[in-house]
C-alpha cells in the first residue's frame, strides 16, 4: 500500500505509468471511471476531480451537479492486463461534495461508517466472498451467447472443465493485484466457475469483489468468452450466488464471536435473520435474483444451521476453531458496499436489542416447511419490503431508497408485463451483470 504522494509518485514513475483510472461507483454497484494523465496526479490527490453527477443514476440533479472525486492512496495498483509501457494505474475514489463533505450516496462511504459504527461498540469483523460465475463462449460477431464454455460439474478437472487456465489466470492477476484467492474451483453449472477469497477488512473486501468482476469480465473477454455474474443466466441450472462469510471479534482481545456459545455472536446473527427480507432488495436487486432460490443449494427460508448448505445462514467452524457465519442469499447482481453495510448494520441492531437467535433448522426444499419465514418470492415482494422498513430508513439515505426503489419497481413491472419474460431478463441483465 502506498499512502504518501512521494511514494505514489515515485511508484507511477518507475513503473512507466502513463495513466490514472478513477474509479468510483454508482448505488447499484456499476463501476464508473475518469482517466486522468500520471502528471495531474498529485493536484488530483490534493483537492480532488470534480465530475458531472446528474449523469449517474441516484447521484445529483441538473442543478447542482459537482461531485468531487478523491483517490483513496492505499487502493493504488497497476491493472496487469493493460499494456506494459504507458501503463494504467487504477485507484478507488471517495465521492465529495465541492465543500468536502462526504456523499450520502456514497456506498463506500456507507459501508466505512457501517465499520466504525461496528468499532463504537467494542467490535470489528472481517469478511471473505465467494463468488460464482459462467463463462460463456461468443458468437461470430462477438456478441455473448448462451452456450457454456463446457459441460464440467462440481471440481471437474481439464479437460471436461475447461476452464482451468483462464482460473488460474484470474488467480495470478488477483495476486499480483495484492488481492488473495483461497481457493478455485470448477462449479456446478456448465461452464461454471468459483473463486474463494481470504477474509479481510468490509471495505477491503469489497474493494476486492469489484475489482474481481471487471477483471473477470476482461481475462474472459481477452480470451474470446463472456463472463456472467446474472443470479441465474441459464433455467434448470445452478445460480450464481455471492456468498458472503463474515467473522466478528472483540477489539479488546481479539476473541472470536461469530459462535453458536457466544452470546453476542448470537444477538449478532440473530439480527441479521431478522432483518433479512428487509435488507434482501439490496442482496437481490434483480427480478431474476428469485428465480435462483431454492435450487441448487441457494436458500428458500430464514433458517440457520451448522452445516446444511440448503439454509439461508451457516455457521461452520474451521481448523483453527474459529466460526463464522455464511450468508448464502446475496448474488452476483448486488452492490458489495451496501451489501456488507447492511448486514452489519442488522448484526448492530441484533446485539444492541439483545435479539435471541433462534433454533437450527435442517429441513431440505421438501421437507417440513410448517412455519418457516420464506425469502421474498420476487422482487415486488422485496420492494415492500424494503419501503415499509424501519431498519432501511435508518441506515440508509433517503434519496437512495427512493431511487433504488423506484427503478426496481420499473423493473419488476416490466418483468410482470413481459410476453416472454426469459427474454426480458436476458436483455436487461445477460449483458451487463
């Protein structure tokens, strides 16, 4: 990491960085970026890039439309796949007002106070993902099919996954990025593909989740593919879910938390059970995020359990001992920041109110399902949700909620409406989740 302008400048210069990518996004979790030349860096690091905000959905009116952009020095890296002279350096932006008071819009923001919210009350956690995805080949235009790359299943090896070598590209980019893959696998789905991330800091795994999809999306593309992140791109197959494994400890002494024995770590995913229909709109921001629950080991109801993978939360314990709890409901359309910020925020108010965390549950899709709390069956249902809920109002800034909420019922009206809804969601999704 580099957090002084004399470092980042003599890193630019020996490098041969010619280029400045500032990337920011928008409250649905689109990457946006200005370019800026290696020599407006410094003032860029100073006082910050103003850019037009009433062009990005959710941000700005006409009327008063600068936002400022300001680089975050500890995100600064190369992207490898750029040339190799007059390279690209990329770096996360925080959103300002041209006073310098922080956008409320800003989820990166959203998720930072989330944190230290967290850190008032004694705690802080770490968070690792699990991301699916498909790659898909192209036809003889380039344009994306559906067709799978191959027909591979669960930890298939080459060459029925052929995919392997375009893993273990992602893997080594990742790395040289300074970011750290766990683990990679064959998935599923045909032509399907997970990568399991360390754990690390909200912010920084979230920072890791973006820049993971863009470069997934770019290797992909370099190598004559499409790379799909869509909750559930191909019917009767498996979804591409975004699991979410977070681990809570105490700031005094580092103890773990997130454990069935531990009584704030029971008021923490109690919290989280509660108030997930609520929060799943911002989880599951897509109509054809429903489609994906219920099958193929993605949850159905609001249940936990030790290690039934078909529950909405597990709490596994690993080789060291310690626990943590896997959200399973979160896919691969979300915003990563309002995602993280969200559970934790519902962990907050599960230990501030000392909320009883209830029973395990073991049940499979057809067992018994007598009294169980469903997931939102669409996106409507989410939608009311999300507007009727308390816990969003608070968390949340009002002009986000009315944005998302209002371009989601457009979604799902249309979805409603559409003759062939397959269709529809290939056209509005396919191409660019």
């Amino acid at each position: 990491m580099l957090f002084t302008l004399d470092d980042i400048m003599e890193y630019v210069e020996e490098n041969d960085v010619k280029f400045i990518r500032l990337v920011f996004f928008d409250i649905f979790g689109s990457m946006k970026n200005i370019s800026i030349i290696a020599s407006e860096l410094p003032g860029a690091l100073k006082y910050g890039v103003t850019f037009d905000a009433s062009e990005i959905n959710g941000f700005m009116n006409i009327d008063e439309s600068d936002l400022i952009l300001k680089p975050d020095p500890s995100t600064v890296e190369i992207l490898p796949w750029r040339p190799q002279q007059a390279r690209v350096l990329r770096v996360f932006c925080d959103i300002c007002y041209p006073d310098g008071r922080t956008f409320e819009g800003d989820s990166r923001n959203i998720l930072k106070r989330a944190v230290d919210d967290l850190g008032e009350l004694g705690y802080y956690c770490e968070i690792g993902t699990e991301s699916k995805f498909y790659l898909f080949t192209l036809d003889e235009y380039g344009n994306p099919t559906k067709t799978p790359h191959d027909n591979g299943t669960y930890y298939d090896v080459a060459p029925v996954d052929k995919g392997e070598n375009i893993r273990r590209e992602i893997c080594l980019t990742l790395e040289e990025m300074g970011i750290q893959p766990q683990s990679s696998h064959h998935e599923e789905g045909p032509g399907q593909h997970e990568i399991v991330f360390m754990h690390g800091s909200p912010v920084e795994a979230a920072d890791h989740v973006m820049t993971f999809k863009n470069m997934v999306k770019t290797i992909a593309d370099i190598n004559g593919l499409f790379a799909s992140f869509m909750p559930k791109p191909l019917s009767g197959k498996s979804g591409n879910g975004m699991h979410v494994n977070l681990s809570l400890y105490d700031r005094k002494n580092g103890k773990s938390l997130i454990d069935t024995d531990n009584e704030t770590g029971r008021h923490f995913m109690a919290g989280v059970l509660k108030y997930i229909n609520e929060m799943s709109l911002f989880l599951n921001p897509t109509t054809n995020s429903y489609s994906r629950f219920g099958h193929f080991e993605a949850p159905k109801f609001v249940t936990w359990s030790h290690q039934n993978r078909q529950q909405l939360m597990r709490v596994p314990r690993n080789l060291t001992g310690d626990c943590r709890m896997e959200l399973r409901s979160p896919d691969g359309s979300a915003n990563p920041y309002l995602v993280f910020a969200l559970v934790i925020y519902a962990g907050i108010e599960g230990i501030k109110n000392k909320l009883e965390l209830c029973e395990p549950v073991n049940v499979t899709y057809k067992g018994d399902i007598a009294g169980l709390v469903r997931l939102p069956r669409d996106l409507q249902a989410a939608v009311k949700y999300a507007e009727n809920s308390d816990f969003i109002k608070k968390i949340l800034p009002e002009n986000i909620i009315t944005t998302y909420v209002s371009n989601k019922k457009r979604e799902s009206g249309g979805y409603v409406s559409a003759p062939d809804k397959e269709q529809y969601e290939t056209t509005l999704y396919f191409g660019c989740i």
